[in-house]
C-alpha cells in the first residue's frame, strides 16, 4: 500500500493537472474516483510549495483553488479546497477565505477562519481583525474562533480590538481573549489581563494568572511578586524573575525562610546550573525541609562546585535514605575526593557506586586503608579500590588480608579475588596455606576461585593448584581440592582421586564429596574406578555412585554409553543405587 501511494502521489506531482481539471473527479460520485482526485490534488500544492518550486508555482497553484471556490461545489469538496489553500496560500487567498467567513455553512466559515490564521499575509490579519470589529450577530464559539485566530497569528495591533471582550461573560469568549492577548504579549494586553486579573476570583482569577506567566515577561514578573500576591503566585513570579537574570531578588527570598520562595530559587539553580545560586543555597542546605533538602541536593550536585562538596556530604548522615542517594550521586557530579570518609561511612550501595566514580579519589582511599583504626572503614576503603580495579594493589591487598581486623582481612581477600589475575593465583594459594588456621583462610578460598573462574587459563590453574598440595597439611589440601573442583578440568581428577584414598578422613571426606558431586561427564570414569576400589567405604562408594547416576541421567539419549552404565553397575555395592542406574540404563534403551 505504502509503495502504491507513493507511486501515485509521484505520478501525480509528475502531471500537469490543474485544478480544474481535477474538479471533474472531486466531485465525481465514486468514491474511489473522488479518493484519487484528492491526492492528485494534495500532490499538486505539495509540488507548488515546495523548496525547489517557484513563488510563481505557488502563486499559480492558490489562484486556481480561489477560482474553484468561486464555484457551486458540494461542501465536503469546499473544505478539501479549503484545506489545500491552507497549506499554501498567501495575500492572493485572503479575499476568497474573508469572502467564505460569511458562508451559510458554519463548517465552511471556521475552514476559512483557520485558513486565515496560518496565512503569512499581512492582509489575513487585517481580514480576521476587521471581520471581529464588525461582527453581526456572530455565536459565541465563531467569536472566540476570530479572537483565538488573531493570537495564534500574534497579530500586533489586535489587542485593543481583544481587550473588550474579557468582559464578555461567555466562557468561550472570555478564554479565547485571555488566551489570546497573551499570545501577542503586548504591553496594553499585559495592561488589560492584569486590571481584570485584580477584580476576578475563582476559575478566571487562575487563568488570567497562568497567561500572565506565558508571556514570560520581566515587568509581568515582578509585578506578580508583590507580597500582596498569594504565595503560591509569588514562587512562580520569583521563579520567572531569576531565570529572566535577576539574581538579587534570590538570596533576599533564600534569606526568607518561606519554603516556596526557597524552592523557586533551588528550582532555578536545578535548571540554569549557576554557581552565583549555588552559593545562596548550600548555606541554608541544613536549615530545610527534608524534600525541599533532596530538590537542594540534586541542585547543588546539578551546579557541581567543589565547595559544596562537604555541605553535601554532610546529608549522607541524614535518616532519609532516598536524601543519602541523592547526596552520593550529587557528589559524583561535583567531584571532590575529599569526600572519602563520608562515603565510606555511609555503606550505602549509591555511596560504594559514588566512591567507583568519582576521579582523583584512589589517593584519599588508600589513605584510609592505611592509617584508620576503624576496622569496618578501611573494610570500605579496600572495597573502593577493589571495585576501581586496582590491580597494582595486589601486594598491599596481601599484607592487608594478614592484619588482626576481621573486616579489613575479608575485604583484602575479595579484592584479590576480584582484581588478581592467573599470574598471581600461586601467590594468593600461598597465602591461604598460610592462614589456614585463621577466619580468614576460607575469604581467601573464595579469591582464588574467583580468579579461576575469570581465567581462561584453566590447565595452568590446575598446575598452580596442584603443586601446592605437596607439603601442605591435610586442612590446605582440603581447601584446594575445592578450588581445583571449580576447573571442571579433567586434570583436576587425578589429584582429586587421589585424596580420596587419603588416610586422613576429613580430607578424605572432602574429596569424594566433592568428587561425587563433579558436573561433567569427563569425570564418570574416575568415579566409577575409584567407587569399584574394594578399599573405599560403602558410604563413600554411595556418595560416588549417586554422583555417577546424576551425570548419565542428565546425559543427551544420543550420547549414552551403555558400556560406561554397566560398568557402574557393577560398582554398586546397594541395591537402592543398582536400581538407579537401571532406570536410567531402561530409559535410554
């Protein structure tokens, strides 16, 4: 459909058609013959009032729909013309379209009028204004359409002939003049909307209020800032006042102490950025209302001077937690890293977010890091940095994970984890031999996991850890073995048999635990060798064979092995576990 328009509509603009040409079709009883005659028509006046067409070209266009409107036309064909002659007519339209205001047709009266108000001739103005002078018994709803018409049009001079009819008690004609006269904006307009203001109440007081405030003039402003005026009127005068440049009038009301005043001035700093506002609130940021604090806030974060950095940091104490976000994000924005501690303090997940973001703070953490005697502080402080990516703090990551405060030695192994890289996984296993007797040991676990888990280096991982289970205590082994099960690496199942024969029996425990609950298939013939050992407990030859059972369970039909199914059967030494394996031998046959 989209192609076939637009062929048409090319085909069309590509004619030489004129309009009364096309008047045969507009007017043809076949609808799909008028449809046609309508975008050939449309396709018309587009090419006419083009950019690459003439004045001539539009000119030409214009006078031959004027012409058509000279014509006894059926009335839906009029308003099509109408329409058309809207889009591209200038002064040579303007006495048909005056002629048609006084149609029978009321349809036809307000096409012309709203033909009228768009056109860019100075002489459609003056057809509009003097049809509203000599208006003869027109109905309300025509009346306001000419006054509104006249505003749209911003026509100069037309306020004098407006003014009157803001005493017209017809709510149609009072809207449209209040309307009206504010579009035009001039000074006798202002003069009449405020003198009628002044002796309104209700309703019209409210509208006559909010078309002062459109015209967005300074003289308007201040007059509506008057302390005879309501609050509510004041704030919006005083708003208008202060982005029109008038910054005096700013810290007189911040001064105040009237919170509609104080908001106007936070509303204008919010949206023009201005440090000379800036400075006037931070001073008064403690003394306001809590949501007036939160829009101060945003503000002052919207402005981004570093000399508000510690007004605003002092918010993050507040018991308002929506206020506490909105000073960590305005603390990005302004930047200082003299904000640190208090970031820090807060604990908050926007303050941790802040403290990754904001430049220049790396030094101010690690200050922190090194000289606090608050345990949890410095936890926070390792935390930033970690979250930063400071790699090249791995060595003091290490001494800090080997100090007496729990939190501090916890933060230092996560951010090993979550920094280190395989270069520095022997270091980091080391360390956790080391403190294995201390809390800190399984934080340390966890690191070397995570480092694992974003390494693709995953045989060398296997190497790292292997290695360092020669010479280490039962308790360290325990503890690798659970790194090397993150592998999934086929290598890591020799070691982890291996353990399983252990005399040590906690260490023993652990590896067939974990042997037992190995997710890839790449372990099944480990498992079902070593449950097949005469030598291994009956429990532990469950704990494997089930391990077995949920592996080939899981197993794609077409990748089951029946050999590798019979070989765990004659593992089981149960008969519960026998019947595992069976059932699923049974589905996969």
């Amino acid at each position: 459909m989209k192609k076939l328009l637009l062929s048409i509509l090319f085909a069309a603009a590509l004619s030489q058609a004129s309009v009364e040409e096309l008047l045969p079709r507009l007017t043809d009883k076949n609808l799909d013959v008028q449809t046609q005659a309508r975008l050939d028509l449309l396709a018309y006046c587009s090419k006419a009032s083009s950019p690459d067409a003439s004045e001539a070209d539009r000119k030409k266009a214009a006078e031959e729909i004027c012409a058509a409107l000279g014509k006894n036309l059926p009335e839906e064909v009029m308003s099509n013309l109408i329409w058309n002659l809207e889009r591209i007519g200038g002064a040579e339209a303007v006495p048909v379209l005056t002629k048609l205001l006084g149609s029978s047709s009321g349809v036809l009266r307000d096409d012309a009028r709203r033909a009228l108000a768009v056109n860019p001739a100075e002489e459609a103005g003056q057809a509009l204004g003097m049809q509203l002078k000599n208006r003869r018994a027109k109905s309300p709803a025509e009346t306001a359409g000419l006054i509104y018409a006249l505003g749209e049009r911003k026509q100069a001079g037309a306020s004098k002939l407006i003014a009157p009819y803001l005493n017209q008690k017809d709510p149609q004609v009072f809207t449209a003049a209040v309307r009206a006269l504010s579009m035009i904006g001039e000074p006798e307009g202002i003069r009449a909307l405020a003198e009628k203001r002044a002796a309104s109440k209700g309703w019209a007081n409210v509208l006559l209020t909010d078309a002062l405030f459109a015209m967005d003039h300074q003289a308007v402003f201040e007059k509506l800032y008057a302390e005879s005026e309501p609050m509510d009127v004041r704030s919006v005068a005083l708003l208008g006042l202060i982005m029109g440049g008038n910054l005096d009038v700013a810290k007189t009301a911040m001064d105040s102490g009237e919170p509609e005043l104080q908001a106007a001035v936070i509303e204008a700093a919010l949206q023009t950025k201005s440090p000379k506002l800036g400075d006037l609130i931070a001073p008064k940021l403690g003394t306001l209302f809590s949501a007036m604090k939160l829009r101060a806030v945003i503000a002052l974060g919207a402005v981004g001077e570093e000399s508000y950095a510690e007004t605003v940091a002092a918010m993050l104490k507040e018991n308002d937690e929506t206020l506490q976000d909105a000073a960590s994000q305005a603390l990005v924005q302004i930047g200082s890293p003299s904000v640190a501690e208090a970031l820090l303090l807060n604990g908050r997940p926007e303050s941790s977010r802040a403290l990754g973001q904001i430049k220049g703070i790396d030094q101010a953490l690690e200050k922190v890091a090194v000289v606090s005697t608050d345990d949890n502080l410095r936890s926070a402080a390792i935390d930033a940095l970690a979250n930063r990516g400071r790699a090249d703090l791995m060595p003091k990551f290490m001494s800090w994970a080997q100090t007496d405060g729990r939190a501090t030695s916890a933060s230092a192994a996560r951010a090993m984890g979550q920094v280190g890289e395989i270069a520095d996984l022997d270091e980091v296993t080391q360390l956790m031999i080391k403190m294995e007797a201390a809390p800190v040991s399984r934080d340390l676990l966890l690191a070397v996991v995570d480092i694992i888990r974003r390494s693709a280096e995953q045989e060398k991982a296997v190497s790292v850890l292997v290695g360092n289970m020669n010479g280490a205590s039962p308790r360290s082994q325990s503890n690798i073995l659970q790194a090397l099960v993150q592998t999934e690496s086929e290598a890591a199942l020799a070691p982890l048999a291996e353990a399983c024969r252990s005399k040590d029996e906690q260490l023993q425990k652990t590896a067939v635990k974990l042997l037992g609950g190995w997710k890839n298939e790449n372990g099944l013939e480990s498992m079902i060798k070593l449950a097949s050992d005469e030598s291994l407990s009956t429990a532990n030859n469950v704990v494997l064979i089930r391990g077995v059972s949920r592996i080939l369970a899981g197993q794609d039909k077409w990748k089951f092995k029946a050999d590798v199914a019979n070989k765990a059967l004659e593992a089981c030494r149960r008969e519960d576990e026998r019947k595992m394996i069976q059932d699923v031998m049974d589905k996969n046959n």
